[in-house]
C-alpha cells in the first residue's frame, strides 16, 4: 500500500456527482435532494435486493414492473407468493424473492407498513444484510453509514494502492471507506463513491484523467490501477446433471410442480425433475412414453453448473401424475419459469 500525498476530499466527490449523477428509477437525484425532497425507502429497498449479484440494466424493467404492480410495502406485503415469484422470474436468486416478501410483511405487520430507520433496525429485517442496511440508512435516511459494494471496494483499493487480494481485502477495504464517510449528505456520498466506481473508476479501463480523485490515488500515481483489486483465484465451479421431465396433456395443458420451499429455486413453479447430482435417477412423474431430446438444457448457478437432459411426453386427459399438478394451456406461461426451466421448454419448440 502506498501512502496518499493528499488525503481524497469528499466535497470534491460530491461537487462531481451533482454534475453527473447516474438518473435510476429508484433514485432522488442531487437537485430534487437539495431541494428537500426524500428518498422512499421502499424503493430504495427494492432496488437493493434487486440489484445483489445483478447488473443496474437488468434490473430497470423489473423494479418499474414490481413497483408500478406493488407501489408500496403495503401492497407487496399482501400480494400472493407465487404472483411475486413469477415476476422475479429471470432475476435469478429465488431466495432474495422470498425474503422480499418475508420483509414486507415484517415491515407492514410489526412497523405499520413503515420502514425502520436505523441501520440496526434494518438489518433486523428478513434478507437485509449490512451492505443492504447500511445502503438503505445512507441513501434513504442520509444516516453516515459505510456502504461498501464491489464498485466501492474497487475505489478504495485503487486509492489506498492495496494490493491484498479479495475476499481477504474487505475488513481493510472497509475501513478505507468509513474513514472517508462524511457527515455531510452521506446518503448522497454513498451513490456518489459507487457511481464513481460504475461509471470512472471501472474494472479494466478506468478513465483516471476524469476522476475528481485522480491527485489523490496512490494507484495512479504509482500507475498500478488497472491491476486492482486483486482477487484471490476462483475454485472451478463443479458441472451437476438431473433430468427434467416435460409431459403435456392432449389439450396442451402442462405438468408442473411447485419446488420445496428451502434451497434453490425455491418455491418455485417448474418441470418435475431428478435431484441434481453426479449421476440423476430416473423419476417420471407420469406414466407416459418418454422421448429424450438431443439437446440438453445448461444453466449456471452461482457455485455450480447444471447440465439437464430433456424428456418429453404427450399423455392422455384421464391419467393421472404421481406427482405435479398440470396447468391449463391458458394460463401457461414459460416467462412465468425459472430461466433453466425456460431452457428446457425452449428445447421442445426447437430454439
């Protein structure tokens, strides 16, 4: 690590993200902040679960989708399980769709539909952690909370020139970052160190002649700050199988099953299947004579890839699945599905 010739400014941070502050539908933006508006921490919540492991691009559509449906915790707090879940459907990460509606309730049942307003109220929630709590107390409450995300933890590596691999780096990394945490409009800060991050001071080109920071990064001056963070390398993601069974009736109705709640994909509508291991068992959940596709449907999961093999079957309307219930071809849509269940239905019209 080197040592800065001049400790970074936040006003200077700040004057740069008035000017050019990212516009997202779930943002109060400089101007409307300076003259009183507030943040809603409904939706600055919703953006946050949102955009765990998810890029601000992907998310767009679903948060406009989600809060024109459910304008209010209120409102997502009464909607029905399986409406919430087939609109996070493409998102991935099931879990945060269940936690979301586990926090609404909370929130609607225990604080009166009001979002509490200190960090250790918020962590205290269904599926807050201290990166979402302390982003929520910042930008929602203007609370000098330390938010630390990947952008952020590329910021301070670059600053501080430190080159202590990631994960290892995060407890040094934050306490760069709380260091620097102002006082003054923190809520404001903490969009600004991120947008920094995005759209400057990025992975592999950062534009360091634009940087409010420049005079201040160890890294530049030591000319090191396309090699940071560095990051300790990752295990290789193991490959599991399963088999994925498509029946469908004579009448186009479809066989689904709802998934158990716990693990992934969890409470979800999909195709019956095998458990997902090294070698899959057979377990058709209909009598029926089953075609095996060429093609197999390959997805990748955070720690490992899956690779399903397809079986189709047309069955009778009298018979009766051992397991599933079928759903009408009316009601059926596969943008409803898990995106490795989509794959799956995709193989069967040849795409």
């Amino acid at each position: 690590m080197s040592d800065l010739r001049d400790p970074p400014d936040p006003s200077l941070l700040l004057e740069w993200y008035d000017r050019h502050a990212r516009q997202m539908p779930w943002r109060v933006g400089p101007k409307a902040r300076a003259q009183g508006m507030w943040p809603d921490p409904y939706r600055v919540w919703m953006s946050e679960i949102m955009l765990q492991q998810t890029t601000v691009a992907a998310v767009k559509s679903y948060f406009e989708a989600f809060t024109t449906r459910w304008p209010t915790v209120s409102d997502l707090a009464q909607a029905e399980d399986a409406d919430v879940m087939a609109a996070w459907a493409g998102l991935g990460y099931y879990a945060r769709a269940r936690n979301l509606l586990k926090c609404a309730r909370v929130v609607q049942h225990d604080h009166a539909g009001v979002f509490p307003n200190t960090y250790d109220g918020l962590i205290a929630l269904p599926g807050i952690g201290p990166y979402t709590a302390a982003a929520i107390a910042s930008i929602a409450f203007d609370l000098p909370e330390t938010v630390l995300d990947g952008n952020v933890e590329r910021v301070m590596a670059r600053l501080y020139d430190d080159h202590t691999p990631l994960p290892a780096a995060k407890p040094v990394l934050m306490q760069y970052a709380s260091a620097l945490t102002p006082q003054t409009r923190p809520g404001c800060y903490a969009q600004a160190v991120m947008d920094l991050g995005a759209t400057i001071c990025t992975p592999r080109n950062p534009a360091c002649g634009l940087c409010p920071w420049r005079k201040s990064c160890a890294a530049w001056d030591a000319g090191t700050a396309k090699e940071l963070p560095k990051k300790s390398p990752k295990k290789r993601k193991p490959t599991r199988f399963g088999i994925a069974y498509l029946a469908r009736r004579v009448d186009g109705a479809w066989l689904l099953e709802q998934r158990p709640d716990s693990g992934l994909l969890g409470g979800m509508l999909g195709w019956p299947g095998s458990d997902w291991g090294d070698a899959p068992t057979e377990d058709p959940p209909i009598r029926a004579e089953w075609r095996t596709l060429p093609a197999e449907a390959r997805h990748t999961f955070t720690h490992f890839h899956l690779r399903l093999t397809v079986k189709t079957a047309l069955v009778p309307m009298d018979r009766a699945p051992a397991r599933g219930m079928f759903i009408e071809p009316d009601t059926f849509d596969p943008n409803d599905l898990p995106t490795v269940m989509r794959k799956a239905h995709a193989l069967t019209l040849g795409k």
